[in-house]
C-alpha cells in the first residue's frame, strides 16, 4: 500500500508485540500481511517503526528517533506477560476485521498482478508484430493497430 500511515497508539501494541515475539499467535504469514493488511501501512513503515520501538526497548543499533507514543506504549505495554498482550493484539485485529482487510489486500494485488499479465502480453504481441513488419522490409510505425474497444 503507497501511502503515509499515520501511526496510532494501536498500531504501536502491535508493532510492540511483533517486535518482541514475531507474529507467534497472530495467525499472519508475514509482516507484509502484518503492515499492509492489520496496521494500513508500507512494510518499509513497519521496518522504520519496529527500529524505533527497539531503541525504547533498550537495543543498541536501531533508529533513536523514537517517538513519545511509541515511548508511552514501550513503557506501559512493556511490562505486560506475552499471553496479556497477545490478547490485546486480537482484539484490536478483531476490531479492525483483519480478515477482511487481509482479503481485500489480497485481491488488489491479484488484479494489479493480472493487469500487469495483461499489459506485458499486449506489449509482447505489439513486439512480435514490429519485429514481422522489420523482416519484411517495412517501418512499423507506418502502421497503425485498430483499437478492438
């Protein structure tokens, strides 16, 4: 998804609890399904993010420029047991529909899949009939293709 996510303190328990113990009980694949599908954002978003929630975690080596809400969240949800904040991931998954994010994400990627299927068969067709005109000795761009629309 190609867009600015503005992050929330949900987001935030999330990405807290994937940071800790991966995706362990959220039934997720991957953090693509992760960003894209349960927070709304780029995985390069949550790569960024998680870097900041291990430096208020206390890891060296990360992005230091950790913000108040990741902060607040690090200090308060921190402290909770994994099955606890487990919990609390599902149920703001559950709220969010996840499911169904996770679908509609889905069969977005498929159609932008299919038409770009499509457009390189189009343009492998456009190549081939260039390439026959060449070899008969004549200048493809003298020879306009009727629109099938």
């Amino acid at each position: 998804m190609e867009r600015i996510h503005k992050w929330n303190k949900e987001d935030t328990i999330l990405n807290l609890y994937y940071v800790k113990y991966g995706l362990k009980g959220l039934s997720m694949k991957d953090e693509a399904e992760l960003s894209e599908c349960a927070i709304g954002a780029s995985k390069a978003s949550l790569t960024m993010q998680s870097s900041n929630i291990k430096y208020a975690l206390g890891e060296e080596g990360n992005l230091t420029d950790f913000s108040s809400l990741q902060e607040e969240t690090v200090n308060f949800y921190n402290k909770f047991p994994q099955e606890d904040l487990r919990q609390i991931c599902l149920k703001i998954l559950d709220k969010r529909d996840y499911v169904a994010n996770r679908d509609k994400v889905m069969k977005i990627k498929k159609d932008k899949e299919r038409k770009k299927a499509e457009e390189q068969k189009v343009e492998l067709i456009q190549k081939q009939r260039e390439d026959a005109l060449r070899a008969k000795g004549l200048d493809p761009s003298r020879f306009k293709l009727k629109s099938s629309k």
